[in-house]
C-alpha cells in the first residue's frame, strides 16, 4: 500500500530535476521515492541555510537577551516558539 504525497515546488527546480531524471533514465517519481527512503534511513541529509532578514536578527538578538533575564516571552510548545520566529 502507498500514499500519495503533494507539495509544492518551484516550476524550474521541477523541470530541472525532471529532464535530469529523463537523461538518466529514471522515472521522476523514482527519484522523489529513492530520495525519501534515502533520507528516513538517515543515508541522506539536508544542508540548508536560510539567509536571516537583519529586522529578524535584531528581533531575535531582543528576545534572546530578554529570556537571558527571564523576562522574554514564554512559549507553551516548540512550534509555537518556531510560529513566532517565522513570523518575524
């Protein structure tokens, strides 16, 4: 049994992706497979680095001190906490 997964994704990183899937011979679908097994095993891993807004950087600088001094802002989970942080 299978389930079916739906994101979105970029049209050119998809065409790109695409066409080199085709000139190696593997089927799309196959390489979004291969690469999440790959990855749920732990045999591949993801380097991203997100370029941080200066406005996001002097909020979060704020509000790290602030809880630094037990003052900053009291979150009741962890996506909550993340929720803010994006929001930024």
């Amino acid at each position: 049994m299978a389930t079916q997964v739906v994101f979105n994704i970029d049209p050119k990183i998809k065409a790109k992706a695409m066409k080199r899937a085709k000139r190696e011979g593997v089927p799309f679908a196959s390489v979004l497979k291969f690469a999440a097994k790959a990855f749920a095993e732990g045999r591949f891993s993801i380097d991203v680095v997100e370029e941080i807004r200066p406005e996001k950087l002097k909020v979060w600088g704020r509000e790290s001190r602030a809880l630094e001094r037990g003052k900053g802002r009291h979150f009741a989970s962890a996506q909550e906490a993340q929720a803010f942080v994006e929001s930024l």
